[in-house]
C-alpha cells in the first residue's frame, strides 16, 4: 500500500528518513513531498534584541528553527565574537526554556542550558 507523507525528509545518521523506515517495517511504500519552505526574516532586529539581555527574563525557544535563526546570526564575525565574549554569559544566567529534546540539544550546542524540554515535543 502507498503512503503519501506531506513533510520535510529527515535523514538521520541510521540513513532514511524515521517515518519511511517504520512504515516500510509494516509493508507500506511511502513517499514524502516536501510542501512547505521555510525563510528566516528579521533576523538582524532579532540579534539586536538577542544584544540586550539586561531587557529579557529568560528566553523561550519553541523549535530547532529558534536555534537556527541564533546560528545563522553568528555567522557574521561581530556578532559571534560578542556573543563569545559577553552576550552568551549574560543569556546564561537566566531561564531558557525549550520545547523538546531536539531543541534542548541545539540550545546546549550554542552553550546554553536549556529548561523544560521533557515537558513536551515540537512537530
């Protein structure tokens, strides 16, 4: 039986993506169609706020993208230098809370450390 799968393909380090390696378990032939795309916008005013934590309790990142959007800012030599030297100390020192596991390992990964991530999944 085919099994038509309206999500992004997620290759993992096993190979294929999880969803079509299950359902091939139980005999179904499943394709997966990418149907949505994805653009980051606002990131500079994003590190402008991401700048000041002295404004901000804590920070809630909701999914992997959150995460992205921090990395894609680093990119730039500036920013990630201020992060090294000052901003991540300054986010460190207060609550940041995640959705899932795979968010909390991406938060860790730009050195922070992340609350909250057994409560709940991101789709």
């Amino acid at each position: 039986m085919k099994i038509l799968l309206l999500k992004e393909p997620k290759e993992s380090e096993l190979g294929q993506d999880p969803y079509i390696k299950e359902l091939a378990l139980y005999e179904f032939d499943a394709t997966l169609i990418p149907v949505l795309s994805f653009e980051f916008v606002s990131l500079q005013s994003f590190f402008e706020k991401l700048s000041h934590p002295e404004d901000y309790a804590g920070l809630v990142f909701t999914s992997p993208r959150a995460v992205e959007a921090i990395k894609l800012c680093l990119a730039d030599n500036d920013k990630k230098e201020a992060w090294t030297n000052s901003l991540k100390k300054q986010w460190q020192s207060k609550p940041v809370y995640v959705v899932g596991k795979a968010t909390a390992l991406l938060v860790t990964a730009i050195g922070l450390v992340p609350q909250g991530y057994e409560i709940g999944r991101a789709h």
